[in-house]
C-alpha cells in the first residue's frame, strides 16, 4: 500500500508535537521511525494508524484521503511496546481474534503456522498471564501478523525485553517482515536497532523530520548535525574546528588534512565516529594522544573513552580489550574518515566509503 | 572489608528434589576482600538471590555463608554489616544532601568531625561537593540516585556493598559516567563490590570478575576478556556477544573431520572425541573461497549492513553461522555459497555444554 503524508502537523493546546512534514513511505518496506524520546515517533504513528486526526494536512492511502477515517475503519494492524492481549482468552484465541473477527477460512492451520514462525507454538492453551514478557511479546505480535493489514505500525515493540531476546526477537521479525508484503513501520530509539532492520529510516527529533532515505545511506550520509547525532550509537565525536586552506584546525594544534569547497564561513565542525578511531597507525593517519577515562566493553565490542589534546573522544574497537583509567593511548584517525559540517550544522564533506556489494 | 564465601544451595520448595527445584543449585563461591565481582545473568537465573543470600534478606536453604571465615549464615541483615544500593533512589527527601550521605554515620554515633571529612571525600567522589546544602527533593532522579551510592559507600568499615541493578533510573547517555565513577570509587577504596546486573556492558565493564548464570547455576567466574575468547559453557559463549558464539556440530574418526557432515581437511588439532560442538564467534569467522580446504561451505540467508560492519548470516547443512565482515572486504549476496573458515586459535571446543578444548 502506499501511504503519503502530505504537510502533516500536530498541535496540542500551544504545543506543537509535530512541525508540518511530507512523507512518503516505501511501500512494501520497512520503515524505521528514528528518534530519540519525545522526538514525535508515536504522535506520527498515530497519524498513520487513524488515532488521531492531524492539526493540519492530509493522509493519503492509495490515492485516497484518509484524513479522519478512524482506526476501525482502516486496515491497520499495531504492536505497542507493552504486552498487550486478551487476559481471557487463550494464546490461541488472541492469535485468532482476527480471523475471527472476518470470519475467514482456515483459521486453525493459520493460527498454528504463526505460532510455529513465532515459537509459541507449545503455548497456545495458555493465557497470556502465564507466559513470560517475551512469549508475550510474541503473542501480540503474532496477532498483528495475523490480520495481514497492508500497514503494520509497531511502537518500540522490544524495549521491554532483555537484549537476548531483542537480538533474537529482532532476527524474526526482520525475516517475516521481508517474506511479506505489508508496509512496515517501526520505531526505536535505538541507532543500532535501525541498521540492523534495514529497509528506510526517517528520522525525527523534537518533532521535526530531518531525513529520509535507505538505512545505509542515511546513516553514511547525515545530513546535518542533528542527524548524525541521532543516528550516533556510541555519539559521534563533534569537534569544532577552523578551515585553513586544506586543513582544519582543531584544538590543542592538531590539523586534520581535509579540503572542503563550498564553506560559507571558516568555522566548521568534525565529526568522527568512534569506529573511525583506530588504534593502529598507518601513513595517512594522524595521531591523538591521550589518556583513558574508561573502557566500557559491551561483549563484542569495547568502547574507549580518552580525553586527547582535541577534546574528549569515544573509540570502538572490535572485541574485548582490557585498558587500565588513566593509561596513556594513542588513537588514529584516517582524514577521510571525517565528517565536515559547517557553521549552521549543515553536512559538508562525508567520508568515501566504497560500495563493495 | 571481608572475603565472602558461599558454600550453600536454595530452594523455595521445602523438599527440593530435581534440578529445577532450586533457585540456586549446589554451589561453593569465594568472592576475595576488595574485589569487584558482578552477578550477570537472564531474569530467573538466581542473581538476586544470590545477592539476597549474601545480604542475608533471604537465609538459604542448605549450607552456609562466611565473612571472613566467620559464619554469619544465621545473621540479619542489620547484624552483617554490609551496605546496600537499589534500583530506585532510597533517600531523605526533606534532608539536605549532605545529610543523607550523613546518615549512616551519625546512626552509628561516628563523631561529627569524621562524618565530615568522610562525607566531603565521597560528594567529592561523586563529584556533588557543590550540592551538599541542597534538599534532596529538588534534585533529578540521577543526581538522587548518585546520593544513594555516596550512602552505600559512606562507612569505611562495611564489609561489603551490594549492588542491585542500580543504574537503572539512569538516562543512557549518563550511565557511562556513572560507571567511570564506580570504578574510580573501587580502585580508591578498595571495598569489596557484588554487582547484580542482566546488562552484559554494565557487568562487564564495572567487573574485574563477572559470574555468569543461568538457570540456579554460576556456569563461569572470569574477567570479560575470558568470557569472550574462552567461554568455558556454552550459554556464556551465547548470551556474551551480540550475536553470540556460533555452534556447529563435529564428528571425528581417526583419519577425518566432519562439521555438520562437511568433510574438512584440517591440521587443526581437535578434541579426540567422536562427537563434539565447535565454537566460534562472528569476529573470528573468515570469508573465505573454494581452494581453502579448511572451510565450510554456506549459503548465504541474510547481509545487514550495520554501518560500521557487515553482519552475513548464513546456513551450514542447516545450522546457523553468522560473520562479522568489515566495510573494506568484498560482501556476499543473498542466496551466494560462500566458504568460511571456522578453525583457528580462537575456536572453542565443547563436549555437554561444557568447554573441553
């Protein structure tokens, strides 16, 4: 289905939850709502869904504006980040509900090759109280699957669970997501979540849609400041800089081979993912000496915090690696690797990454 | 400070008889004077009571529990002398800061000179000096709960501070700090330090020594890096990392090596079993092609682009095997057969769970 969002905007009282956008989703695909806290991700999805009716602008399904057609009138299906099913009803009852509800055909055989995909095929003789968070996340989801809407809203739908069974949750969904044809709404808060589901990302943040675009893409190309810092996981390293000729100059003397064209002012401001800090040294590189204020170390990954002489900068290094508080470190930096932004935030210059796919 | 040592098992039931029975199956457990240990583990696994028992807020089953040699099984909580820090904030709110972190001194009839000197030095820690005459009710969840911590380590002569999931209230971006902090505090104050957590960053990073559980079992005690290369159980391997550990099945006669049921010709020493599991994780799978005689072979089922790395999942004779592979290396399609190499000096091998090579 294809569902466009034309000069949506959202006020409540004095409040403005969201400022006036156009969007228009992938059909077919996942779309991941990107943003942190009280960025619009729920206020937007219930704007799609029928929830709400917008301040000002149009919702357009299929051609049709749908602008005020409530929730029930609308083919949607929707998953919170709360568990939520029919306490009285079995597991399979709720899977069923909707079926039922159309009275459609082959309910049974349905029912179970959704449980199956789901795991909670051993379980659908119980209530809902009696299973774990997870299975009743599954539950839940499996219900919203069964009604095969051609848009399927889901709100942060794996915060509630520890990350094992996000990781594994996560790996499902993203696999019975692509085996379907329903367009897919997804919010998180989380970066990582965002890649790791693919498809499109848009993302919000305090009630303004910055981009949208490929995953990827959005996430190698930020276009602003604000973009890459919401789509940042660890932060991206923000450095204030001077253009001088073709080299920025950074705190503490350190000068960062980069030319920019296009700059309007000389102050600009380079960004630096933490894992375009290494720790081996090449020819290109230039150095940054610091000190270590802490590893943090998250299983496969180790996330170094260093105060160096431009400031206080996060490393991410592949695996587990044991760095004493307070022990000397030098991190390396490839000048490619550097994002330029210019004075008001704008992307300059990206890093080149090459496209080996 | 002491030397805690468990030598005990619990169970809720009154006559335990099978494994599930208990909460905490049979176990001996010293945790050294000064040492920072945390509990990790999925909900259920027994961490809590683990911390419980140790607290003495639950009196276990079977066997006993020392400090220092001194069996202090049949004692209240009160009566252990130990320090304790929650989930949510457990403060005055009408008291000053400085007179929270007072608190449990002046209970103790500590004269006012050295409640004095001792409070400045953890609200200098805590880094709060400029907030000690403020009221406790005026400030923000994390500062209240920085309060709670400056309480649980305010008494020199505890015997040991116990943590239970505390930085939960926490804003994310925060939580680093907050963990920088607790390491500062232990190398400073060498107490001895039990961290309850199911967050694998948090245990990791703020632990010289983590136990990791599941289902009423410590399956391994061993710094972060340990967990990481040598799991020495197979759910440490699974629930460490994300993705976790891959497991594929082997079979060995005397003159070949099979892994799911691919011959492979290798001169890489393997356990002399007929039957074993080898593990391996993503970091330290390689991509590799058709003369490597070594490898097996896969077909490739999904490629994520995670920004920073690819993550290829991929099916070996029907058992999953995923690869981290770096931005700059050529990446697979969809539906492509691949060759990887899955024997190196980081492989694990596993007999029953259980590390044997």
């Amino acid at each position: 289905m294809q569902l466009v969002l034309e000069r949506i905007e959202q006020k409540v009282a004095a409040q403005t939850y969201l400022y006036p956008l156009d969007l228009t989703l992938v059909p077919g695909a996942v779309t991941v709502l990107l943003g942190a806290t009280q960025a619009g991700k729920t206020t937007l999805m219930r704007l799609m869904a029928g929830l709400d009716k917008p301040t000002s602008g149009r919702v357009v399904v299929d051609n049709t504006d749908v602008t005020g057609v409530p929730v029930r009138d609308r083919n949607v299906a929707m998953v919170y980040q709360q568990f939520i099913n029919y306490p009285s009803m079995t597991v399979f009852d709720n899977i069923a509900s909707p079926l039922k509800l159309r009275r459609e055909a082959n309910i049974n055989s349905r029912v179970q090759a959704l449980a199956e995909k789901l795991h909670i095929e051993p379980f659908l003789n119980r209530l809902p109280a009696e299973l774990s968070g997870g299975q009743q996340q599954r539950v839940a989801l499996a219900r919203a699957l069964a009604k095969q809407a051609p848009l399927m809203l889901l709100d942060e739908p794996l915060v509630n669970l520890d990350y094992k069974l996000r990781e594994e949750l996560r790996d499902e969904l993203t696999q019975l997501f692509a085996a379907g044809s329903s367009t897919v709404v997804y919010a998180t808060t989380e970066p990582t979540e965002a890649l790791l589901l693919g498809g499109y990302t848009a993302v919000l943040d305090r009630g303004e849609l910055l981009q949208y675009g490929p995953t990827a893409e959005v996430f190698r190309h930020p276009k602003s400041i604000r973009v890459a810092r919401a789509f940042s996981d660890p932060p991206m390293n923000l450095l204030k800089g001077e253009l001088s000729g073709d080299a920025v100059l950074l705190a503490g003397g350190v000068r960062l081979p980069r030319s920019t064209s296009n700059a309007t002012s000389t102050n600009v401001t380079v960004g630096i993912r933490a894992s375009a800090l290494q720790i081996n040294a090449s020819a290109t590189t230039i150095a940054l000496p610091g000190k270590v204020e802490l590893a943090e170390i998250s299983g496969s990954d180790t996330f170094v915090h260093a105060e160096t002489a431009v400031g206080e900068v996060i490393a991410q290094f592949t695996g587990v690696h044991q760095f004493e508080l307070g022990a000397n470190i030098t991190l390396y930096l490839q000048p490619d690797q550097a994002y330029v932004f210019d004075a008001n935030g704008a992307l300059l210059s990206a890093p080149i990454f090459d496209s080996r796919q | 400070m002491a030397r805690i040592e468990l030598d005990l098992a619990h169970a809720y039931k009154v006559n335990p008889l099978r494994d599930e029975d208990y909460a905490l199956l049979p176990l001996k457990m010293t945790f050294n004077d000064g040492g920072a240990y945390a509990l990790l583990g999925p909900s259920g696994c027994g961490k809590t009571t683990m911390l419980n028992i140790i607290s003495g807020l639950v009196k276990p089953s079977h066997g006993t529990v020392k400090f220092d040699g001194e069996d202090v099984t049949a004692l209240l909580p009160q009566q252990r002398n130990i320090a304790q820090v929650f989930q949510f904030p457990v403060i005055y709110d009408t008291m000053t800061v400085a007179e929270n972190l007072a608190f449990p001194l002046k209970n103790r009839g500590v004269s006012p000179q050295k409640i004095k000197a001792r409070v400045g030095k953890i609200a200098e820690m805590l880094e709060m000096s400029g907030q000690l005459n403020m009221r406790a009710a005026g400030l923000a969840a994390d500062a209240k709960q920085k309060i709670s911590l400056g309480r649980g380590l305010v008494r020199e002569d505890v015997r040991a501070v116990l943590f239970d999931e505390p930085l939960t209230v926490i804003d994310p971006h925060l939580k680093w700090q907050l963990r920088r902090k607790l390491k500062q505090i232990h190398s400073e104050l060498k107490l001895t330090f039990v961290y309850v957590t199911h967050d694998q960053v948090e245990a990791l990073t703020f632990a010289d020594q983590v136990v990791v559980m599941t289902r009423g079992r410590a399956v391994q005690i061993g710094s972060a890096s340990d967990l990481f290369e040598r799991p020495q159980h197979t759910f440490v391997g699974h629930f460490i990392g994300s993705p976790g550990m891959n497991f594929l099945p082997a079979k060995k006669t005397s003159t070949t090596l099979e892994i799911t049921g691919q011959r492979i010709k290798s001169n890489w020493v393997t356990p002399d079993l007929d039957q074993f599991t080898l593990g391996i994780r993503p970091e330290y799978v390689t991509l590799t092609d058709a003369s490597d005689a070594g490898a097996v072979q896969a077909v490739v089922t999904q490629t994520q682009d995670v920004g920073t790395y690819w993550l290829i999942t991929s099916t070996v004779s029907g058992h999953t095997l995923r690869a981290r592979v770096a931005t700059h290396q050529p990446i697979p399609k969809l539906g492509e057969t691949v060759h990887i190499a899955v024997l190196n000096t980081h492989t694990c091998f596993y007999n029953n769970e259980v590390l044997i090579a």
